[in-house]
C-alpha cells in the first residue's frame, strides 16, 4: 500500500494527509528543520535537512505524516513492515511510528536505518519496532503517524526519501 511517491507538489501524500516539519524547538531546543520536495535523477523525493544541535536538551528534527485523517487509525495488519526507498549522507536515520496507544510527545516505536549515499531501497518489518519509553507492544492496527527522524546526535541531516509504501 502507497504512503507517498511525492508525486503531488505540495508535499499532500497519496493518503491525502501532508508532510510536516517538526523539530525539538517545541522543547526548547535549537535544532532546525527543513522538509522539502526535491527531485533526484528522475524521482520525485521529499528532502529532511538541518543542523541536529543537542544544546537546550534537543537532538532531533523530523517529516511527521498523519496516516489517516482526524485523527482516525490505519489498520496496517496485512501488511509485513514499511518499504523506504531513500538516500542520504551516510548517517544513521529513524522511522518513529506514534499508535493510538501513545498518549506523551516522547513515545513512539523506532526502527533505525543507515542511509547510503547511493539510493537504495530498505524494506522495515514491523518486529524491529522497538519501542521508546513506554511498554506497550507495537499494535498495527491501531497506526497513526509515521515520522522520519534525525535524531540523538549532533549532526548535519541530509536526507531524501522518494518512496515510502507497506509491504506484504
């Protein structure tokens, strides 16, 4: 199932939800983000960028994506995990996944990836979502955001993703 191949200008996903930059300033931090679409080669790509600063105890920016409008869920249970296809500069990147499960801003299931300067295509099952601050097990059927994230280190984010999709 398609999440977004960035086709549409505006940065509206093929859910009809849009991307939207989030950074650690809502915390005090000084992180700056920019989420844009770009074009590589002759893919349409949304591109994270920005200084990941740890001062003010910050250290991530993100491209948040509600999965379903109003707040509703999205049952992802036919499916087997998330497929990326993205490029980047060598650096270690997150997909968060938020459930109506989650009620605090810290918590989330997070998968790591390490994003070549190369495109490539990763394929993410839903078992290496781990999750962050909270006990509750990964439930599938209850999805409501997925976020791509630069996170827990000082560093220069430069990040594309040109396709993201559920796979079987």
């Amino acid at each position: 199932m398609l999440i977004d191949d960035f086709s549409r200008p505006d940065l509206t996903s093929a859910l009809g939800t849009r991307w939207r930059a989030v950074s650690d300033q809502v915390m005090g931090g000084v992180s700056e983000v920019s989420v844009e679409r770009r074009q590589i080669g002759q893919s349409d790509c949304l591109h994270l960028g920005g200084p990941v600063r740890l001062d003010n105890n910050g250290g991530f920016i993100q491209a948040a994506l509600d999965l379903s409008p109003s707040e509703e869920v999205l049952d992802a249970s036919a499916y087997a995990g998330l497929r990326i296809t993205v490029r980047g500069n060598g650096e270690v990147y997150a997909l968060h996944l938020r459930s109506a499960d989650i009620n605090k801003p810290w918590q989330s299931y997070r998968a790591s990836f390490l994003a070549k300067e190369a495109l490539q295509t990763i394929d993410l099952p839903f078992a290496d979502f781990a999750p962050h601050r909270l006990e509750t097990a990964l439930d599938v059927t209850r999805l409501r955001r997925v976020g791509l994230v630069a996170i827990g280190r000082a560093f220069q984010a430069d990040l594309s993703l040109c396709g993201i999709s559920f796979y079987r």
